[in-house]
C-alpha cells in the first residue's frame, strides 16, 4: 500500500537548533545502527520508519557500516527511502558516517580523502540518494592529518553530496582542531556525535565547553546505554532475546549487583515521574543545551513509541536531577 504520511506529523514535535547553524533536529531521532541489517524483517523496519517519520521524527542516522552486515542497514533503508519516503526528500534529514572497516585494503577504513570520499558514494548508491544531509568522520584517525580527513569532508559539502558535517568519537581537542581545519575551507563543523548517557559521562570532561566555542551542537548516541537503562533487566534476569544475551555489545557480565541497585533507584524515580526508564534516560541527556537530539534505537513501532512519548513529559526538574545524581554514575556499563 502507497505511503501516505499524517497530516499531523509536526503537531507535537519540538526541533532544536544544533549549535549555530541552520539545522534543526527532533528531540528524538531514529538511528539505524543494530535493527535495520539482514537479520531483521524489512516490514518490520518500513513499519518503524513510517511511524517514526508520521510522528514527526525527521532525521534517520546511518553509517557505512551499520547492519549487520555492513552496509545493510543503508541498502534497506534505501529500499523503504525508494518506495515510501521519496516524495517527502525535502523534509527529511539523513545522515551517514565513514571511518570504520568497509572493505580490504588500504583504503578501506580510518580517515584518508580516498576512503572518505569513496565510503560516501557507496553509501549515496546503497540510499538511492544524491545527497545527505550530514556526513561525518566516524572516528579520528591517528595516522591521517586532521586537514586530510576535514578537507574530504569540505570536498563532499563543495560537490554537493552533503549539506552538512560533522564528527563522531572525536575528543575535545581532536574536536577543536576538525573545527579550525574546516574554518579553512570556509564550512563549520555543524555537529558532534558522541556517545552519552547516565552510565557514560565522559563528554562531561570538556567537550561541551569546545562546542560552545566553535559554535557547534550534539546529537548523542546510546542515550539508553545499549537497553541498560531501561526495565530490560531490572529484575536480576536476561532475556532470551535481549543484546546482553545475544553478547556482542553487552553481556550477562554487565547485570552486575552495583548495575542493579542504581537501575531500580532510577526506575524509582521514573515512576514518581509517570513515565518510563527509558523516558526518564531520554530527559537526562537533553538536559544539556547543547544536545539538540538523542539517538534512539527502535526493533519495533511499540518500543519506538514509548521513546518518543518522553517529549511529551515536562523536563526534569533541579531537584530530579539531583536526585539521579548519585545513580547516574560513570563507568557503571561497559559501552
């Protein structure tokens, strides 16, 4: 059946400006990292992008490598981009990342122009796209002069296979330094996306004092540290279909005691709030002016919705927040 989005999709979505820069996003935005590759049915993923996009989730972030297996993610969502979201191009904002391991070679991962610039028109094919909105530089590259791989991104933004850059893993120096190099050609580093949550809050150590000064905004992922934060485990158990079971990012190693007591006191509070852990996990990192959006993950329309239903609470208050403090702590998940 034909796509026909709601009539009421801006009706209760709030965009924030990322930084400086003309770009908006939604409070809540979709990643396509762990739930869009092969082993997933592709009615199950058209049937998240259109309820995500009909709720008025604008921006779909992809990489070169997302899947699994690599790659699959951005040629299924080419697939539904060509047969549902196509007419609506001008409304969406679509993401994609190069830095890590595609092909063999040389050339095939980190951050020189070659694998930059051919990453990006692979992943432009596998879209059906002529362009996206943002590219970023997935991880820095130690070996690569910062001017190289910030020069491959102007190079995509001069050609017009990309509106906007940004950078992803990067530290605040590494951060400060992407900036200058772009100044150069004229192109602001729009946007960071770093990893943040409750339980990882290394960006803390400087980096949103960087994107002041350079004028830049964050998108965060793993808002909900890989499902950590959310009631997935709180009741000591893994279930058979969780990522703790499944191994690869998280294990049965994670569900620790200390993991535990910090999960139930911020389910505790979550509840006094009237919303889920989720929820409560999703409120926390949009606390920070800088962070216009956080990425979520969605393996179906229900647990997408759920996400999505925490911009219609109130944000949190002083004194929730002091009060997820002294469970919010950093280093208590491994990813």
């Amino acid at each position: 059946m034909p796509f026909d989005a709601a009539q009421t999709r801006y009706d209760s979505m709030h965009y924030n400006r990322v930084g400086k820069s003309g770009l908006k996003l939604p409070g809540v935005s979709l990643g396509l990292w762990n739930n869009f590759g092969t082993d997933r049915p592709l009615d199950t993923q058209r049937a998240i992008l259109r309820r995500a996009f009909d709720l008025g989730v604008i921006h779909f972030d992809l990489a070169n490598n997302y899947g699994p297996p690599a790659g699959s993610a951005e040629s299924n969502f080419g697939l539904v981009y060509g047969s549902d979201l196509k007419p609506y191009r001008d409304e969406l904002i679509i993401s994609t990342k190069a830095g890590y391991d595609m092909w063999p070679g040389p050339y095939g991962e980190w951050g020189s122009r070659k694998y930059m610039l051919a990453s990006l028109d692979q992943s432009l094919t596998r879209m059906g796209l002529d362009y996206v909105d943002i590219f970023y530089s997935h991880r820095p590259d130690p070996n690569t002069p910062i001017e190289e791989t910030m020069g491959a991104l102007a190079t995509a933004v001069q050609s017009g296979r990309a509106l906007y850059v940004g950078v992803s893993n990067y530290n605040p120096d590494e951060t400060r330094a992407a900036a200058a190099a772009l100044a150069v050609h004229n192109i602001p580093l729009a946007i960071h996306q770093p990893r943040y949550n409750m339980f990882d809050r290394h960006i803390e150590d400087g980096l949103f004092p960087v994107l002041d000064e350079i004028g830049s905004g964050a998108i965060v992922f793993s808002p909900l540290a890989q499902g950590l934060l959310t009631d997935r485990y709180i009741d000591g158990t893994i279930p058979a279909d969780s990522r703790a079971a499944e191994g690869r990012w998280i294990n049965s190693s994670t569900i620790t005691d200390d993991y535990l007591a910090r999960v139930r006191a911020l389910n505790h509070i979550a509840n006094e709030r009237g919303e889920s852990l989720a929820q409560l996990a999703l409120h926390w990192v949009l606390r920070q002016p800088q962070v216009a959006s956080a990425l979520i993950g969605a393996s179906s329309v229900a647990q997408l919705e759920n996400n999505i239903g925490a911009l219609a609470k109130p944000a949190l208050t002083v004194d929730e927040i002091a009060a997820i403090e002294p469970f919010a702590v950093d280093g208590t998940s491994l990813r």
